[in-house]
C-alpha cells in the first residue's frame, strides 16, 4: 500500500504527539502522587498510591509499546484508550479519597493533554470521559455541594465545559493545518517532478510540432520543386513559393509563441491578440477586450493565457473563444471563457493526482504573486478567472 506525502506528514505528527503524551503521562503520574501526598490523609496513601502504580506501569507499557512497535493499524484506538485511562486514573483517586481538590485541579486541566492530537476520535472520545468524571466529581463532592451556592457549582462546570469545546477548536484548527501542510507538499513534489521533466517534454513538443506542420511541409515543397524540375511549369514553381510561405508562416508562429518578443515590444494587449489569431487560424471564432495599460504581471499573465487557450484550442471543441483583460485600482482580472465540452473543476485534484499539473502549476504561480485562479459558474463551456493584486497592494 503507497501512502501520498499528506498520508506520511499527519502519520509521523501523530506519532511525534503519541511519544510526546506518553513522557506527560509520566509527569501527569508524578502530579498525582504529589496532588495525593500533599491533600490526602496518611492512612488513606497506600491504595491511591497503587492506583497512581497500576498507572505508571501501563504508562511505561505505553513508551515501550511507542518505541518498539509503533501501531500502525491500531494507533487510534490506543491512543484513544490511552487518554481514557488519564481520566480514569484521576477519577478513581477522587472517589477513594476525602475531599481533595487537587486532584479535581488536575482532573480540571487534563483536557489540554488532548489538544496536540488530530484525529478525532482521540480527542473527543477523552474529552466526553473527562466531562462527565469532572460533572460526577463536582456533584457527587459532599463539601463543594455543602459550602457553595448552586450558581458557583454551575459556573464551574460550565468553564471546565467551555475548556473542553476550546481544546477541541484547537485540534480542528491544527488539523486543518497540518493537512494543508501535506497538501502543498503533494503539490511541490508533483511540480519538482515536473520540473525535472519540463526540458524534455519541451523538447517532444517542438519535434511533434516541427515533424507536423514544417517538416510536412516542406516534404510538400521538395515534391513540387521535383516536378518544377521535370516539367519547368512555371504553376509548380509558384506552389513550390506558396508552400515554403506556408513554413516561414508556420516557423514565425511557433517561435513566437515560444518567446513571445511582442511582449516586450509591443506590450501585453498586442501579444494576447496574437495568440487570440493563433486559434482564430485554428476556424475558431474569437473576441477580445483588453486594457493596454502596463500591469505589472505581464509575462504571468501572458504565461497564464497561453496555457488556458491551448487549453481551449486542444481538448474544449468550441467553436468561440473570448478573452477579457481589465484593471481596476484593486488589481488586475484576466478572464478566458469558450462554448466548448465544458470542465469539472472538481476532478482537478483527481488530475493533479494522475501527475496532470498544467492548471495546478498556473494556479501556484498566481497563488504565489497573491492572486487567484477560478472557475466561474457557466450554462455551458468553460470560464476561468485570474485574478491579481494592483502592484502596490503586493508591496505593501
């Protein structure tokens, strides 16, 4: 069985936090010991000192059970049990014991031991333990229920309760975090790989289309300048002209969309309406709307652009394409929408998955100058939206 990198990432979180909670079980032992030694008549030591015993050496169990054989299979449930025993070891010494509220205290703030965790149920299931021996610790404490006011009992169980939802929060939170840890680190690793293999994909991209459209080509011009030769018609040797045309056409159009030099020339508006003409000579309809004002993202953008309409151009089947580029004082919107098959966004990480990063690796670059990259709700076809911050936004 293969485990993806967030699988490996809240695996060893969990195991860093289950070592972790077996040396505070310990030091939660020592406390009980003290809490017993320091509030507890002499007489009533040696029983409550066997319970804290019993717990130490399963504590122990616990450590060796950790280092040895980390459960795998089995880690949530042990680390469940192990966090009921904390509350059992502590409510047992409440009920053999006079009033003693230094254990109650411990009992009090044994819920904090939950907070490193991220499964749940290792969570709530020792919280809901610790709730209730806390509310039956409370009730059932004939000194408390004499001396204090029912409002007083009331407002105490409701803060241990509030600490409670407040460590369960905390673990939410964490584990939110921890998943998109593992998450952006799937990502970078799918990119890096990319990477790696960029120069040759690249590299198989010109020789397909070179083999397909220039090499074809000018395989077409050798054939006619051979019946030039054996005829001397002067028709051939125009077909021969209009076919070499064709290539230097062809050659232009690759170049430039490889390294776009009307970028830097003529600016982002002019370069988009070239690539808009690129899949216009494709029999595809296009419209465009561009600010010609200077952006700031001009390469990303472009970069960005490309990408979408090649998109479009190879898998969409539409017979329309619109391009809008629009700035405001918030920042700049690019927007690529087309009347074709349409796109479930919701199999992007399906995709990314299958090594499939051409929209995961725009989306990170747009993400990482502060923007973003959406799809917007269409009847039909596809529309996507980047979006960016204005350039003083960014530096503040």
């Amino acid at each position: 069985m293969t485990f993806s990198i967030t699988d490996q990432v809240l695996a060893g979180y969990a195991d860093r936090v289950q070592r972790l909670r077996n040396l505070l079980r310990l030091v939660f032992a020592a406390l009980l010991a003290a809490a017993v030694c320091t509030g507890v008549p002499r007489n009533e030591w040696p029983p409550l000192l066997g319970i804290i015993a019993v717990y130490v050496l399963l504590g122990f169990g616990s450590i060796l059970l950790w280092v040895r054989r980390p459960p795998v299979r089995h880690s949530v449930l042990v680390a469940t049990l192990g966090g009921v025993l904390d509350v059992l070891a502590a409510f047992l010494l409440l009920e053999f014991t006079s009033p003693a509220y230094l254990l109650l205290l411990l009992l009090f703030i044994l819920p904090v031991f939950s907070a490193f965790n991220l499964r749940r149920p290792n969570t709530l299931v020792p919280l809901a333990c610790n709730a209730v021996a806390f509310v039956l610790a409370v009730v059932t404490d004939p000194v408390m229920v004499a001396t204090l006011p029912t409002a007083t009992i009331t407002v105490v169980i409701v803060t241990h309760l509030a600490l409670c939802l407040l460590v369960l929060t905390i673990t939410n939170m964490q584990r939110s975090r921890t998943y998109r840890i593992g998450e952006l680190l799937d990502s970078r690793s799918l990119l890096l790989r990319q990477v790696m293999t960029a120069e040759e994909n690249q590299r198989r991209l010109l020789a397909e289309t070179l083999h397909d459209e220039a090499l074809q080509t000018l395989l077409a011009a050798r054939h006619d300048l051979e019946e030039y030769s054996e005829s001397g018609a002067p028709e051939d040797l125009r077909r021969t002209d209009e076919t070499l045309q064709d290539v230097v056409r062809s050659l232009r159009r690759m170049t430039s969309e490889m390294h776009p030099d009307v970028l830097e020339s003529a600016g982002l508006a002019t370069a988009l309406n070239r690539l808009l003409q690129s899949a216009k000579r494709r029999g595809m309809a296009v419209s465009w709307d561009c600010d010609d004002r200077p952006t700031g993202y001009e390469k990303l953008l472009f970069t960005v652009a490309r990408e979408l309409v090649a998109n479009v151009v190879k898998h969409s089947g539409a017979s329309h394409l619109s391009l809008t580029l629009q700035q405001s004082p918030q920042g700049v919107a690019l927007e690529v929408i087309d009347d074709g098959a349409g796109f479930d966004p919701s199999v992007l990480d399906k995709r990314l998955a299958q090594g499939h990063i051409g929209i995961a690796s725009l989306r990170a670059r747009v993400e990482a100058a502060g923007g973003t990259l959406s799809y917007l709700p269409a009847d039909r076809g596809t529309a996507v939206r980047v979006t960016l911050p204005a350039q003083g936004a960014t530096q503040r």
